[in-house]
C-alpha cells in the first residue's frame, strides 16, 4: 500500500483516532502523521522536543498542540489499507451504477471480473 494514497480519502471516513487527532491539530497535520506512521505505535512526548521526528512531519505550533493533548500517550495509529481498499470498493460501485461494464473495470482497477462482481454485490454505499 502507497500511504500517500490517503491523501485522496474523504476525511469523513477517517479512523476515529485520526479524527481526534485532527480536531487537535487540523486535518493537514492529522494526515501528514497518518501517512507517516501508518500501522504504528506512536509516543507523544510530553514536551514538544524540537527536532522530534514528530515536529519534522506535522510542524512546531501542531506539535506542541499534539503534546499538549496526548504528551505521555502512545498512540496506535491505524493502517489505512482497509480505508483504501473500502474508498477503491465504492468507487467501482458508483462507476458500476453510471454504466461502465464490470470487464472495463477489471481491466482498470488490475482485478478479475468475478472480483469486481463481489465487490459490486456487497458492498454498501
């Protein structure tokens, strides 16, 4: 999986975590550490250390917020394979729904037809 991907995720579907995180501090911030530490343990120090690895990737002011809300936590920030796999999901079933042949979308989206079939069949919008 590409992280970078998550960048295209509607934030409404984001983690709950990554939710929070972002009311903290703001969405560009919250998704720069998703992408970042993706499917790992993250320590939020208490103090916001410069030159943490934390502040190279969401910047100073958002982490001092960080470590202000959640210094002392560890945080398990979830993966996002299963969020990209559910937003690639939906957009083969509105693509489905507009018209286009299930054999077009195979080729597209680099699965079977009988994979696209599935995915057209159970998931929900």
């Amino acid at each position: 999986m590409n992280p970078e991907l998550l960048r295209d995720i509607d934030p409404t579907t984001w983690p709950d975590l990554i939710k929070e995180i972002a009311e903290v501090i703001g969405d560009e911030a919250a998704l720069n550490l998703f992408i970042r530490f993706s499917g790992r343990h993250l320590n939020v120090p208490m103090n916001a250390i410069a030159g943490h690895v934390i502040e190279e990737t969401i910047g100073r002011e958002a982490f001092v917020l960080l470590a202000r809300d959640f210094g002392g936590d560890s945080l398990k920030i979830p993966g996002g394979h299963k969020l990209l796999i559910r937003d690639r999901n939906i957009k083969i079933v509105k693509a489905n729904l507009q018209g286009i042949k299930q054999c077009d979308l195979a080729t597209q989206y680099k699965l079977s037809e009988r994979q696209i079939g599935k995915i057209v069949n159970l998931t929900r919008l």
